[in-house]
C-alpha cells in the first residue's frame, strides 16, 4: 500500500460512488475498483459494503481516520523538507468562502504561483462552519474567513476590518425619496437609515453565514424587520438580484469586487451602496491555521500576500508560526 492508494480510498470514501470517484481522478472505474480490491486484500478486510449501496465497513471508517493523518503528516513532512531545502515544493490547502475567495484569489493566486511554482495550489470552498470542520480535522492549512473562529488552538491572523454594505437599487432609491433622493444618497453615504427601507423586499444570505448572523444581530437591535422575499447560499446570487432591480441585500464591503460577474457589463450604474452606520456591522477578516501544525514558508508567503491585496501591508506572520 502506498500514499497513491490512501488518496484514491479517501477519494472512494468521500464520494461512496466509483464512477464519481473516478472522473475526479481521470482514471476508469475499473482501475480505481482495483485499487481498492487490492488493498482489501493486503489488509485482509473489507473497506467498503457493496449492496444495496456502497457504504463503508467499520474498519473503512478507521481506515479513513488513520489514512487521513497519515498523509497529513506526510504532507506537512514534505512542506519542511521543502523549507529546509529552499525547493518549496509541496501543497498548499486552502479553505474559504466561494464569495471571498472571488474577490481574493485572482489577485493573490497569480503572484503566489509565480513566487512558488513548484508548489500545488488546492482549493476548499464553504461557509464558516465548513471551513473549520476541515481545519480541525487537518484536509486544509489555512482558513481565510470572519470572526469569531469558534474552534480552539487556532492562530488568528488579522487581515482587514469589512462595514457591512447596503445594496439598495437605485430605483428604490428614487421610489422612496422622489425629488430628495440625490441629497439622501449624499447623507446615506456616510450611513444609511435602516427604517426607511422597511417596505422594501429584501434578498439576504440564508441563516448559518457568519454575515447573515451579524445582519440578524443588527435588525434586531433596530427592532427591524426585513420584507424578505428571497434567501439563497451564495453572495454573488443577492448582488445580481439588487443589479436587477428586485431586492435589497446586504453585504461585507470586500464583497462588492465581485460585482463584475453579476452581469455581463459589470455596472453598479443601477445601485446605491450605503454603509451601516453601526460598529457592530464591522466584519473582521482573518486567517486561521492550527498552532500544532507546521506552517510552511509558502502558506506564510501567501498571508502576506492576501494582506497586501487588502491594502494592510506585509505584516509578518506571528512568532512561532513556523514551529519545528
């Protein structure tokens, strides 16, 4: 048995579907069955049940632990013979929101891959919660996402300080304030009257998101209830609809990067966007990464790099980020 089969068993594992596993994996079915066959046999136990559905047997779910730590370990092994060795060679896993990493990644990725081309860029995308599931049990380096960070043992790094952003179509706007809107948008611009939009559908985050919880915190604290009309996963989906004129959203002002791939102009000649003026709607972006993990010299480079996309310098990364 080597690293290659624990990568296709794990694969199997997540999956509990061959063909699926194997178009991930670009090999056949038959191949990957196989794989899997053969270290049934070497282990002399079955890893998975076949019928009605597969399934994994008691010893596939120890196997999947053991499997998981054992290239774990073997990843952060090659990250500091890569470091000790100045080859910076190894993997660099990451975990983020899909709305963040859109306003991040195409300014980071390229400089770090420029920097580390030898070094394999892998890409987990989540809410919170995810994300720090997979930082717990070691499939990621790094998190990049809002506090509070409810695990422990967990180095924060701060990134950048985020006001949470009305997005109101304009011609709301216009609807509710008539001829006063331009001297409205000038007064909003340092901090919008929630109340004045009470009649106003709403488009938000479901519950569960660190900025829906932070929204709902402020609502209630206004004694503010949203005409909410709509409720999706994904960030990009609430700032097309505001594009489109059907609702207000809200959302972290780093979020409104990704505002080009809401239409195919990419224009925000159609909305107003208003800060809340309230100091419990500031979202703080972090890093997180595990203190008992070896924190390779590219997973630092890259959080320097992502504080300089953000406009916060090159702080270095705390002492003891690289522990041997």
């Amino acid at each position: 048995m080597n690293f290659l089969h624990l990568k296709y068993f794990l694969l199997v594992a997540e999956e509990l579907n061959i063909t699926r596993a194997a178009e991930r994996l670009y090999i056949s079915q038959q191949s990957l069955s196989n794989h899997i066959s053969n270290m049934e046999k070497e282990l002399d136990v079955k890893l998975f049940t076949r019928s009605p559905k597969l399934s994994l047997t008691y010893a596939g779910d120890l196997l999947v632990e053991t499997a998981t730590q054992i290239l774990d370990l073997y990843s952060q092994f090659l990250a500091k013979v890569g470091d000790i060795n100045r080859h910076y060679m190894g993997v660099l896993r990451v975990g983020i929101s899909h709305t963040c990493g859109l306003a991040l990644l195409p300014e980071v990725l390229p400089q770090f891959q420029a920097e580390f081309p030898m070094v394999e860029f892998s890409l987990f995308e989540g809410n919170s919660t995810h994300l720090e599931d997979e930082l717990a049990h070691g499939r990621v380096d790094l998190i990049v996402c809002f506090q509070p960070i409810m695990m422990e043992g967990v180095e924060v790094v701060p990134l950048t300080q985020e006001p949470l952003i009305l997005v109101v179509p304009k011609s709301f706007t216009d609807q509710i304030f008539g001829d006063r809107a331009p001297e409205v948008r000038e007064q909003f611009a340092s901090g919008a009257d929630i109340d004045c939009f009470q009649d106003m559908p709403f488009i938000l985050i479901k519950r569960g998101n660190r900025t829906r919880s932070t929204v709902d915190q402020y609502f209630s604290r206004h004694f503010f209830k949203a005409k909410l009309i709509l409720e999706t996963e994904n960030t990009i989906t609430t700032l097309a609809m505001a594009q489109a004129g059907i609702g207000i959203t809200i959302c972290p002002e780093l979020f409104l990067r990704t505002i080009h791939v809401t239409s195919a102009q990419g224009s925000t000649d159609q909305l107003d966007f208003f800060p809340l003026n309230d100091p419990s709607t500031i979202c703080k972006l972090v890093v997180g990464y595990r203190r008992d993990r070896y924190m390779s010299h590219f997973g630092e480079r890259f959080i320097q790099l992502t504080q300089q996309a953000l406009g916060t310098g090159e702080e270095a990364v705390p002492a003891g980020a690289a522990q041997t």
